[in-house]
C-alpha cells in the first residue's frame, strides 16, 4: 500500500530531526521532490530562526534561584535527613540527583516564561487606543468557497528591558479569509493596551478548513506551525488609535495525484499599524482606521502553478523573509 504525501512529508520531518540532510528525504520520494523541498527547507529556516538563547540576565537570575534553592534544601537536610537518602543509603548519590533534578525544574520554570505570554488576556472594550484586524492577501484564495481559520489567541511583543508578551483573546474567534479578500479586514479585538513600542505580533491558529469552489470539497490547508509570527515595528499611544492589520495569504504549492496542496502564512508587506483597510462585520458604523495610508499594489495569479516557491515560512522580517514559529 503506498504512503500517502502526509505520511511522506511525517517521516522526512522526523529524519531529518535525527539527522539526514533534505537530500537523503528527497533521494527516496523523487517522484514528490517537487513538493517536499519547499516544505522541508520551511522547517529547517524554523529550526535556525528559533534556537534559543537565554540572555544573561535569565541566566543569571536562574543561577540565583538555583542557589537559594540549594540552601534551602540543604537548611532543611540539616534539621531532617530526607527519606531517599536512608533509603537509599548514598546521600552523595542522592545529592546529585536532587541537583539535576533541581536544575532541569530551573530551567523550565526559569526560561518558559521568557518564551511564552504569561500575562491575562487583556479585556476587549468598544473604545481603546488599540484594533486589531485580520485580512487576506490575493494569492490561492480564488480557488476556495470558504477558507475558515479559528484564532485562539493574540500575543504582542512589547519592546524594553521587560521585552514582555502582551496577551489578547479575540472576540472573534473565527474568519472566514474568503470574505476578506484585497483590502477588506475584520476586526477581532479592539480594547486598551500598554503604550509603547511593539515589535512582533503572532497569532495562535488553532484549526483552519477549507471549502473548494469547484467540488465542494473540504481540503487540507497546511500550517508551519500553530503560532504565526510577524516582526513589524508599531507604536502604541494614549493620543492616537492604533489600528493593526494582521494580513494572511493561501498559496497553492502544487499538484499532486490527492491533489493541489496549500499552504497558509501571514503576510509581511501587507501587515502593520500603516495599512489601509476597508471594514467590514466591524461593531462601529463610522469606519474608523480606514484609510490609514498607501498599500502596495496586490497581485492574483491567474491559476495555481506546480511549481510554486514557498518563501521561508512563517515568522516574517520586516526584510519579507519568512521563517516559522513552531518552536515558539
């Protein structure tokens, strides 16, 4: 029985985590190379962009937690033995274990919140100094009746020494990008959030289905990853209303014999707090944040090619190369 292109793509990932080189996932699958190469140097682009390195404040504030950790169990040692090391019979071994034990619990709890939001979601109000918007740039979604997309959360990256993530749960939790084609947005969340400059934005898509328009057929829409990041500078002030558009595109990366596959990513040249944007299933009547500002030019392919390139999937520099946010 053949593998199907899921299964293909599922063990060339996993092979190239232990180890081999694209060339080796390709030399068995040359009748998908094709499509496989995109995807695969997608996810190695992730892999480089997302290697973390915890600065030395973190590490020093995790080394002072260690520490105070380490006397406080040796405090507690002093006044009773614990039971392993009777157990045991080896308080050395017992020592080091503890020590391990308490260093891989540092690291976790110590760099976890670095990585993630830990912050409540902000509460949505109909009036604040901030929106935010969702829209779809022109690429595969003619081919599509609906392209549904479930958002379960905003995070916003606000610049300075805190470099903290500021959380939004969206009011609207579900798009449809095929009503949101060109310069038409949806707003999902509107409220009050800290002033300040903000450097990335990432959205957390939890599910997206897609309806085909000439078969009616639900089809597969890939992601690179569940947090689709954007590195797009922006301000946020007391004085003026920030309204950020957060622009996704479908891009059609080939036929197979299952097929057109598809692929979702944001979009970096038509993001950002610059953007103009007609609204549509807004709360307000008055159109507020349209017309924000020049927007360069969207272009539609007249069809899907097979050969389409995918750019370097999925955290976006402001440069436009892309790279994923599966490791965030």
């Amino acid at each position: 029985m053949s593998k199907s292109f899921d299964d293909i793509l599922d063990e060339c990932v996993d092979r190239i985590n232990r180890g081999e080189s694209i060339e080796d996932c390709l030399g068995s699958y040359p009748e998908h190379s094709e499509e496989l190469q995109p995807l695969l140097s997608a996810m190695l682009d992730t892999q480089r962009a997302y290697k973390f390195t915890p600065s030395a404040e973190a590490k020093w504030a995790a080394r002072q937690r260690f520490n105070a950790a380490r006397e406080q169990l040796e405090r507690r040692w002093e006044a009773k033995p614990p039971l392993f090391p009777r157990l045991l019979g080896r308080p050395v071994a017992w020592v080091a274990v503890t020590a391990l034990l308490l260093i891989f619990l540092i690291s976790y709890f110590g760099i976890i919140p670095i990585l993630s939001p830990e912050e409540p979601g902000l509460q949505p109000s109909a009036a604040g100094n901030f929106a935010f918007l969702i829209s779809d740039e022109v690429n595969a979604i003619g081919d599509f009746d609906s392209l549904s997309i479930s958002i379960s959360s905003i995070g916003l990256h606000l610049s300075g020494e805190s470099g903290r993530w500021v959380k939004l749960d969206p009011e609207v939790q579900v798009v449809d990008l095929a009503l949101l084609q060109g310069d038409r947005a949806q707003e999902i969340w509107r409220g009050d959030v800290p002033e300040g400059q903000y450097t990335k934005v990432f959205i957390r898509v939890s599910s997206v289905s897609g309806i085909l328009k000439k078969t009616g057929e639900s089809v597969n829409v890939k992601l690179p990853g569940e947090k689709l990041h954007i590195s797009k500078p922006f301000e946020v002030t007391s004085s003026s209303e920030t309204n950020f558009v957060y622009d996704l595109t479908v891009i059609a990366t080939g036929s197979t014999q299952s097929g057109i596959k598809y692929i979702l990513k944001p979009q970096v040249g038509q993001s950002g707090a610059d953007q103009r944007f007609e609204l549509i299933n807004g709360k307000g009547a008055d159109g507020r944040g349209q017309d924000r500002g020049p927007k360069p030019p969207r272009v539609t392919p007249s069809a899907p090619s097979s050969g389409i390139q995918i750019p370097d999937a999925c955290e976006i520099q402001e440069s436009g190369v892309v790279s994923s946010a599966m490791a965030y």
